[in-house]
C-alpha cells in the first residue's frame, strides 16, 4: 500500500467515517482504501472486537484509535520484508512506534484546537480548516529527521534537555523573567532542547512538556522573532486556553512563558527580555556552544562511547548525544546510524526488560484484546532486570536502570563484553557528578 519505510497518518471522524486529513507519505492511499480500513474497525466494533493492530503480506502494519469523536489510523510501508521474515524486535518497534505517534498527534490535536473542538464535531468543514494549523506539529512529528537531530521525547515522553555550562545563572533568570511576567511556567530552550525550566513548567504532564517543546521548536523555524500563540493542556486544561509567549534571545535560543491574559506581547518583549537576558549574552553564547553534545565541558565521555540516552525517571528529562566517527575506526556506524541504533535498542529494552513506567494509553480492554508479548516474555523472570546489554554486527550496547536514572549505551565491538558494564556505571556516575543530573 505504501512505499517501504514510509508512514501515513490518517484522520476520519469515528461516528461517520468522513476523512478529515491524511498526512505523511508522498504516495497517498486511494480512497477506497481509507474507507476499508475505517470500515474493518467499524465491523470490529459491531461485533464487541477491539482492532487495534494488524500486518499486511508486505510486513507493512496498520495501527487504529479512536480519541473522542476521532479515528486515527496509522499505515507503516514494510521495508521490503514480508511478514514472515520481520523480526519479533522489529514488529514491536513498529508498534511502539505507531502506537506513541498516534497518541502524540491526538495530544498535538488537543494542544492547538483544545479538547471541545474536537470531541464535538457541529461542522465537518470548519473542522477540516481549522486541523490545517495543527500540521507543521504533525508533520515534526511524522519526521524522523528529528530523532536523527537527537530528538528523542516524541519516543521516550522525556524532555529532550540540554544541560548547560552555568545552569545557576539562567535558573535565576529564567525565574525572575517568568514571575515578572505574572506565569509560573517558563522554560529556556536552546537548539531545540530545555536548558532550564520553572518548577511548575517540569510539573507539567510530560506529553505536555515534549508537546509544547515541538511547538516551540516550529515556532522558532517559522524565523518570527516573537509570537502570541494560544495552546490547551492536553491534560491539566483541555478546554480553557492559555498563552504561549515565544521570545527569541539569539538564533537557536529562545524563552518562553505560560500566561493568561496579561503580560501583552509587546510589554513583555520591551520591558521584559532585555531586562532579564541582555546581561546574560555570553552565558547564552556559551550554552549555544555545548550543542548537540547536550552535555557541558565538564564531562569528559570515555572514547569507547559512541552514543548514550539518559533519562532522569523522576522528573523525566533525558539527554542524549552520539560522538562522530574517528577515522581509527571506520567500521564504527554513522552518525545518522547510531542514533537510529540508539532508538531501536532503547526500545528492545523497554518492551523487555525494563518496566515500563508511563504505557501506551491504550484501555485494560483494548490492551486484553491485543495481549503483550512484553509481558509474556518478563513473566520468564522471577526479578525485576536492572541490566541487559546486545551484541549485534555493527556494535555492542547495553542498558543500565537505578531508581533515578536509566542510561542506554553504543559501544564499538572491540570493547570486551564483560567491561560494558564498567563503561555504562562510570559514564553515568561521571555525568551526574558533573552535572547532578
């Protein structure tokens, strides 16, 4: 139905089957299709069966939810395997994958329209219009450029976080800008991840969080040096609007504030940001510098490292960076490659060894109806696992939980399997005592 490798969005309204949008491959499924696979989930439905999932011949897969009055369906192309062939790793990653982007664009649907616009559908065209404002977020989403960049949170539902060299300064001001201008949800991002935030602002869902950080990040592409952009809280305040204040301090940095109906744009962007951040230039400049590295000067990562993920469990931030192949090792993956390799082992880790703190919002009936091969396969332990690692042709990696962190590292095949341990507890206690991440 697709091209390999490709994935097509599709929203219909789940009480009448209308298509509301498609968005994704360049190659859009032909009408009738659209329909069969609305109308399979309805004939389902009719006979007290949940669909959720299924795979085609081609190891292609299709994915359904329904969120209030809305269907969502997501098409994923095979990559020229057939279903026979496909790994049981790579099924799962599929699913997971589909089943966090649906999820994610319901919450994106909520963050801009709010949850009344959608749940009570009067005008079906109205409604086709105003969706249109949701598909640059839609489309960040549907990019997996983005997780090549080191965009992690639309998988993890953590803050993508960068980790600046004087965090002391910008808390401070980042607190004094926000109470100035009445909000108590500020945040700094810089190159597209959270370099400091506000208490509240890390108390917020952590859909919410990852939400809000994509829209700050389209925002800030759109090159506006400014904005005033109203968004609902998928979770603390579907139907009532707040406002976004978006204010640029240099190329690739950017502060935000949650408000109501006061400050005004303009007030807080002339009596507000010079005060607060023109002091602190150089400080910017130098947390610019620290890039996609995510990490400060002050951790110094062993060479045997060739990408990490670490997630705080408890204020679910995580930072994550992939170093670029020496010309000593060319056999060491891309770039490009090891973030995709990153991607794929943290979830072969969290479909089976690790507990999974935050699951899929998928109902007890659906989640019955589907059954879970991940739980299946941890009732072979009498434990909970706290390590695993993977051998594979391109590199070794291994998983590391404690009740603050999980770290999940790349590593070249000529590290000797028993050290990789030693690398993963030395790495993590090397960034936290630098950082107190």
């Amino acid at each position: 139905m697709l091209q390999d490798g490709s994935t097509q969005l599709l929203c219909l309204t789940a009480s009448s089957g209308v298509p509301l949008f498609t968005r994704g491959a360049s190659k859009q499924l032909p009408f009738s299709v659209i329909g069969s696979l609305n109308g399979v989930h309805m004939f389902g439905g009719g006979q007290d069966v949940v669909l959720s999932c299924c795979e085609t011949e081609g190891g292609g897969k299709v994915v359904w939810r329904v969120f209030q009055d809305m269907m969502l369906i997501a098409v994923s192309g095979g990559g020229g395997q057939d279903g026979a062939s496909r790994s049981s790793s790579s099924k799962e990653e599929d699913d997971v994958r589909l089943q966090r982007l649906l999820e994610n664009v319901w919450n994106c649907m909520v963050l801009v329209l709010g949850q009344d616009e959608l749940a009570n559908v009067r005008n079906v065209e109205r409604l086709k219009r105003d969706l249109r404002s949701c598909f640059c977020l839609i489309d960040q989403l549907l990019d997996e450029r983005q997780e090549e960049e080191g965009i992690l949170g639309n998988l993890t539902h953590c803050a993508d976080s960068l980790l600046p060299p004087n965090p002391a300064l910008l808390q401070e001001a980042l607190d004094g800008f926000a109470q100035a201008a009445g909000s108590e949800f500020g945040c700094l991002v810089v190159q597209g991840r959270i370099a400091s935030a506000t208490e509240k602002w890390w108390l917020l869902a952590p859909q919410e969080v990852v939400l809000l950080s994509a829209l700050i990040r389209s925002l800030s592409a759109s090159g506006s040096a400014s904005c005033d952009y109203p968004v609902f809280l998928p979770q603390g305040s579907p139907t009532v609007a707040h406002r976004l204040l978006r204010f640029q301090l240099l190329p690739g940095a950017d502060v935000c504030v949650l408000c109501g109906p006061t400050p005004s744009l303009h007030g807080a962007e002339s009596g507000l940001v010079g005060r607060f951040w023109t002091p602190l230039v150089e400080t910017l400049r130098d947390c610019l510098a620290v890039g996609e590295r995510c990490l400060p000067g002050s951790v110094s990562l062993r060479k045997d490292v060739l990408a990490l993920l670490l997630i705080n469990r408890e204020t679910r931030r995580s930072v994550s960076c992939v170093r670029a192949s020496t010309t000593s090792d060319p056999a060491s993956p891309s770039k490009a490659r090891c973030w995709e390799l990153l991607k794929l082992f943290y979830i072969f880790s969290t479909t089976r060894y690790f507990s999974q703190e935050e699951t899929l919002c998928v109902s007890p009936e659906e989640r019955a109806q589907r059954g879970n091969n991940t739980e299946d396969f941890s009732l072979g332990f009498s434990h909970q696992p706290l390590q695993c690692y993977l051998v594979t042709e391109e590199c070794k990696s291994f998983g590391l939980q404690t009740p603050q962190h999980r770290l999940f590292l790349l590593m070249p095949l000529s590290v000797p399997t028993f050290a990789l341990r030693t690398v993963a507890l030395q790495t993590l206690s090397d960034i936290v005592a630098a950082t107190g991440f």
